[in-house]
C-alpha cells in the first residue's frame, strides 16, 4: 500500500475521531506543530523512519518530546501507530491530517512563489485573489524561490496562475525556436 493511502487513512480516522470527541481544533495545531518540528529536525525524521531504533525506543522518544505539550488524543495516536510499527509515516499522516482539516472545513489552501518574502498588504491581496476564485477562506502559504527572476506563480488545488519573468523568457525561448526552425525549412 503506497504511503500516500496510509496517511490518508489514517489522518481521516483521526479527523472523525476528533470531530466524535469535539478536540478537532486541538488535534490540528497539535499536528501543524508536530509538522514545523518535522520540518526544522531532519535527526527526528530519521529517528522514526529507522529500522535499528525499536518502537519501544521512539514511543519513549515520542512520549518525551511530546507529553504535556499535544492534547491527550494526539498523544494515544502516536502511541498506537508507534505499537503497529507506522510511526514512519506520522509526517504524512500529520500533513495529510491538515490538509483534511481544511478540506472539513472548507478552507481553499494556496501556493503563492515569489522571489521575496511578501509584505502584508500583498498578502491580504493574493489571499483576496483567491477568495474571490474559490468562494472559500484561504490558506496562504508562501514559497521563495530566486529562479523565477521576478513576478509570481500562485497555485490553487489544481489550477496555476504563471506571472513570472522566468515562464514569459521560456515562453520567448520557444517562440524564437520555433520561428528559428519555421525559416530554416
């Protein structure tokens, strides 16, 4: 079974649980936060995907890092999936579980790319922009990314909208060949 539908299970039995239980709130920031520290310690990642360290191990790693800081049902998750020896997919599990999360909720999430860091203003502007093209609320996240010279790429669910320097210079490229190629026969 592919890892995708493992999370996916997974995190939507988790969602229903929390829902049942009335801590869904909770259970999303407890996995947004397990998700940043995912992100900032590669040395975590790893310690949960290895194969040397016994489960025993990572529960009373899980236990440490995490006791008194997740409500009481993100804790008993952890614990559960660390006894069924699935506690390598707890990142995807913890990601998928928000993207769940906003999908109950009907929360549209965006990619904005840019070059910079955005200022406020424009990201009420992009989060604006998307609002009025899903009828939804919106959940921005912002990437960097210094290749594309200048201007943006904004993604929402399966559409892209391409404003960047670096698209229109390709979209040249390929007109100038094709042209070039068209004259040479």
């Amino acid at each position: 079974m592919s890892e995708y539908r493992i999370a996916s299970r997974y995190a939507k039995s988790l969602l229903d649980l929390s829902v049942e239980k009335g801590k869904l709130e909770e259970v999303n920031n407890d996995m947004v936060m397990f998700s940043r520290m995912i992100e900032e310690s590669r040395d975590f990642v790893l310690m949960l995907k290895s194969p040397i360290i016994t489960s025993d191990k990572k529960l009373a790693i899980l236990n440490e890092v995490f006791e008194g800081k997740v409500s009481d049902l993100t804790l008993s998750i952890f614990q559960i999936l660390t006894r069924k020896h699935r506690e390598g997919f707890l990142p995807q599990i913890a990601e998928e579980f928000h993207h769940q999360y906003n999908a109950n909720l009907g929360i549209e999430e965006a990619t904005v790319t840019t070059t910079f860091a955005l200022t406020d203003k424009m990201r009420a502007e992009f989060s604006k922009v998307v609002e009025q093209i899903s009828n939804k609320k919106v959940e921005l996240t912002e990437v960097i990314d210094e290749s594309l010279i200048g201007g943006f790429i904004l993604k929402i669910g399966d559409r892209q909208i391409d404003d960047s320097v670096s698209s229109r210079l390709q979209a040249l490229r390929v007109e100038f060949t094709k042209n070039h190629y068209e004259k040479a026969y």
